[in-house]
C-alpha cells in the first residue's frame, strides 16, 4: 500500500480545483500515466454510505474490473 498526501490549490482563471500532481512514488506503480500517448479515462463515484461503497467494491470483483484509488478531501486543522 502507498499512502501520499499533498495540498490542493485553486485556479483562479478555470474557477475550479482542476489539476491533481502525481507523486513519483505513485508514477512507479502505474507507469502507463507518464506515457502522454496512452488513452487513459478516469471514473469518479461518490458513495453516500459505506454500505454503497461496499456493494460497489462486490461488483467490481465480481466484473474484474481494476482496484480502485481511494482519494479523501479532508481540512485540516489550523489551516
């Protein structure tokens, strides 16, 4: 398992938090992510109970489908 954290900024010009860096540690598991050429999509789901996720997780073993990345926004304290 890797664990990373970072902070996020927001662009002023698009008005939107719209861009997520990738840290090195990450880049090496999944080296097809640095190939500008690949055709790579990305799905987001939110689940509003951890028994949504849960039968989520079920499907998507059952379907084979690749192991998710888990991505928690969170404020800290203090800041």
């Amino acid at each position: 398992m890797i664990n990373l954290g970072g902070k996020m900024s927001y662009n002023e010009g698009a008005q939107a938090w719209n861009l997520i860096r990738l840290k090195k540690d990450f880049l090496e598991q999944l080296p097809k992510l640095k190939d500008k050429r690949a055709n790579i999509h990305y799905k987001m789901a939110y689940h509003f109970s951890y028994d949504e996720l849960l039968k989520a997780l079920k499907e998507m073993m059952e379907n084979d489908e690749p192991l998710p990345i888990l991505l928690f926004f969170e404020e800290l304290p203090g800041e």
